[in-house]
C-alpha cells in the first residue's frame, strides 16, 4: 500500500516534469528495485549512525534524564562508583551498613566488630558509606564539609574514602532520596537494550538530512537542474523544522508530560517507581513525534509542487485542518490536559497558516514564471525570428534526457520554409499569387482561390476573406 502511494507520487512528477518526453513507462520492476535500494541506503545509514553514537551510550542516557531533572522529579547526579574502590568490597559494604542501621545504637560496634572481623578496611569503608549517604542529603559547600569533619572525627582510614566519594560524586543522590521518582531495571537485559534503544534513536535524529535524501531521490526523479540545486536547502530547512520540533518538546512539552503523571500517580498514593525502558521508551518517542509534526510545511510544499495540494483548496479547508490537527495533537500527546495538547497543537497551527502563504506565493511565482515564458515566446515569433531558433529557446531549458525529442524535432524543421508558403530563411511570405499557384488550391471548376483564406501583408489571416460564394 506504501509503494503503491510511493508510486503514484513518482508518476505525477516525472510525468510533470517530461513535457516534452517520449519514452514509455517505467517498468513495474524497476520501481521496486529502485525502492529496494533506497530501503538499502536508509538501513545502511542507520546502522553507521547507530553504531557511531553507541560509543557515548552513557552520555545520551544522561540526555534523556534532563526532562525528569527539568520537572524536578530527578534530584542530583547519578552515582559513580570511583576507582579507589572495588564494586565487590562496595557492595558488601553497603550490605553490612544498612543492616547495622537497623541495629540498636547500644549494639552497632559489636554488631559491626563481629562483621567485619579483622578487616579494618572493610569496617573503615562501612563507616564511610554511612557518612557519605547522609552527607549527600546536605547541602553541598561549608555545611557539608562542617559535617564530614564533625562525624568522622580524625580517622584517617574514613575520611579517605569519604572525602573519594564526595570528590567524585559532589551531587549525586546514592539513595534516591531526594528525587521524586524511581528509575529501575526489571529484566536483566533491559540495560543493554536501553543502550541500544537510545542509540538508534540519536541516529535516527543525526542521520536525517540523509533519510531525507534518499526518500527525495526515489520520489522525485524528474527534477530539473535547477530544482535540484535547490534540494540541498529544502533538506536543511527539512531538517532545522525537525530540530525545533524536537528541542521544543524536549524543553518543554516532556518536562510537563512527566510531571503531570508523577503528580498523578503521587495524588494517587502510589509510589513512582518506572522502568527505564519505559522511560526511555515515552521521552524519546515524545520528542521524534514533535520533530516529525513540525515538518508539516515541507511536506504541505512539496504537494502543492506535485499539483496534489493548491493554495484554494488549502484556504477553504483551513476549518477542517484545525479538526485534524487537534484530533492528530489528541493522539501524539500523552496526557489529558489541554495545555500540553496546545502546546503541540498551536505550533501546527501556525506552521499550517504559514503553509497556505507559502503555497500562494509559490503559485504565484510559478505563474508570473510561466507567464514571461510564453510572452518571450510569443515576441520572438512576432519578431520573425527563423523556426530553428524559435524551437531552441523551446528546449534551451529542457532537461538532458531529452535531448532525443528535441534531435527529433529539429529534424523534422528541415523541410520547414521549403514550400511556396516561406521564404528560405523560413520567414512568411504568404499565398502565391492567381498566376503562380492557382491550381494548388482549387480542385474544382470554381473560380481560383474562392476557398483559400487570404492574408494581409504581415501574414495574419483576414477573416473576411475565404469560403466567398457568388451571389
């Protein structure tokens, strides 16, 4: 059904853009070869695009906590473990320290003795994970460091391993008990396929312009020289809509979107643990929905340039696109509030108004275009000049593949002046006189030149003149 559409759109332009063509349809055949190439292009493309930014997986998982950190459902930074420290010894650490804050304080030190044994590392880095989960929760700067000093009283072992957490983790939340929301990993691969996920995305947003391209290429193949210089920016504009789109929903329509659920579920008295996949999964859809919704004028535009669409048809069904881009907003949004679906439906909006001056002044331009073509043709004609030089300013235009139809037109000019008719140059001359040609025209018995048309001397025809019947 897609390739049918697909189709249709490539007939309508190349049979727009072949005047003055000949050649016989493209096969059914080769359309889907072209198609099967340009499926190639795009998957290729995708594939490099993704590969390339799966390399800084981390960093654009951390793009995609700024929405949640912009509603302030995020609070600090994620925490990272330093090098000083084993992930082994950490994690038993963190084991024996929440267990020893369930003890009686009267009980802690024996209970901690008993633990960590002859370990005094082990002891020390308990210590120091208790300190720093509690100095996390104050407020960074003097009062912090006041803190550390207080409670760590000179032990040098503690105050080591504090002072390397705090060093490389000024702001993180190690406990989440300053956000608001709960990011987890329900499956032991989820990890991995967030990585992938993010990745493919930020390659579809990187590899755009060239996406654009290639669909430009299958679906336009009649284009002009002139109108191909002109794709490069048409795939920039294309592709500055699609970043404002996206920037603008990144900003401000997903803060919102996800600060409405979490009050919700909050009102709700229900704890707001997500899934990372399915965070993921909502801020990036959210934001290639948006990019993709901003592209309408492209789009609008290139149906007016294939005929589909005109400026009448669009100003007079702007009441029935309003309907449509709200029902469209309606389904895109994720949440039921009207103004998160003005924030995306209003832009459309404006982005369609603009769409219909667009196409006014692209009509317009293409009509003074074709106007000043036919008056120049119309001037060199009047002007007498010779027939060879009237069809080369015809096909002075026309594009390389069809230079057979213009050969074959000039050949069939050489005969053209050859006759009683033009001059050898091939000017008008007009009818032979009664002396010279009478015969050529009168069949008959009637009197000679009774059923030709005359001409005055400039070569128009006298209307008056011709078909004359005795009376």
């Amino acid at each position: 059904m897609l390739f049918s559409a697909l189709n249709k759109v490539r007939e309508k332009v190349t049979d727009t853009r072949t005047a003055f063509a000949s050649d016989d349809e493209k096969p059914f055949l080769d359309h889907l070869e072209d198609l099967r190439t340009m499926l190639m292009r795009i998957v290729i493309t995708l594939l490099v695009a993704m590969l390339g930014c799966f390399i800084f997986h981390k960093q654009l998982l951390e793009i995609t906590y700024k929405p949640a950190k912009a509603a302030g459902l995020i609070e600090g930074e994620p925490f990272a473990l330093p090098e000083a420290i084993a992930q082994p010894e950490w994690s038993k650490a963190e084991k024996i320290a929440e267990a020893a804050a369930l003890v009686d304080p009267a009980y802690r030190n024996h209970f901690l003795d008993a633990v960590t044994g002859e370990k005094p590392e082990l002891r020390a880095l308990v210590e120091a994970y208790a300190i720093f989960t509690a100095a996390s929760s104050v407020d960074p700067g003097e009062p912090r460091q006041k803190f550390v000093s207080e409670t760590v009283n000179s032990r040098e072992e503690i105050s080591k391993f504090v002072n390397i957490l705090l060093t490389d983790n000024p702001n993180a939340d190690p406990k989440g008990t300053r956000s608001k929301i709960k990011l987890i990993a329900l499956r032991p691969s989820e990890g991995f396929m967030i990585s992938l996920k993010i990745s493919l995305f930020a390659g579809i947003a990187l590899s755009f312009p060239f996406l654009l391209f290639f669909i430009a290429e299958f679906v336009l193949p009649g284009l002009h020289k002139k109108e191909k210089k002109l794709l490069a920016p048409a795939l920039a504009v294309g592709f500055g809509l699609f970043a404002v789109g996206a920037i603008f929903c990144y900003t401000v329509v997903a803060p919102r979107a996800l600060e409405f659920f979490q009050s919700y579920s909050e009102n709700l008295n229900l704890e707001n643990t997500w899934t990372i996949g399915e965070y993921v999964s909502f801020v990036t859809l959210l934001v290639l929905l948006f990019g993709l919704c901003f592209e309408l004028p492209v789009v609008v535009l290139a149906l007016v340039k294939l005929e589909l669409l005109s400026f009448k048809q669009m100003n007079g069904s702007r009441s029935y696109a309003i309907v449509a881009i709200y029902f469209i907003a309606a389904l895109i949004t994720p949440t039921v509030d009207l103004i998160t679906l003005n924030l995306l439906a209003i832009p459309m909006l404006l982005l369609y108004e603009i769409s219909i001056w667009l196409a006014y002044f692209l009509e317009k331009s293409d009509r003074k275009k074709e106007e000043a073509e036919r008056a120049e043709r119309l001037r060199k004609y009047a002007s007498g000049e010779t027939a060879t030089g009237a069809s080369a300013a015809l096909f002075s235009e026309a594009p390389e593949e069809h230079e057979e139809d213009h050969e074959q037109y000039h050949d069939e000019e050489e005969d053209f002046g050859n006759d009683e008719y033009h001059d050898s140059e091939g000017r008008w001359i007009g009818p032979p006189s009664d002396d010279e040609g009478e015969d050529n025209f009168d069949d008959d018995d009637d009197e000679p030149g009774d059923d030709v048309p005359f001409y005055d001397e400039d070569g128009s025809r006298d209307p008056d003149s011709g078909n004359k019947t005795e009376s």
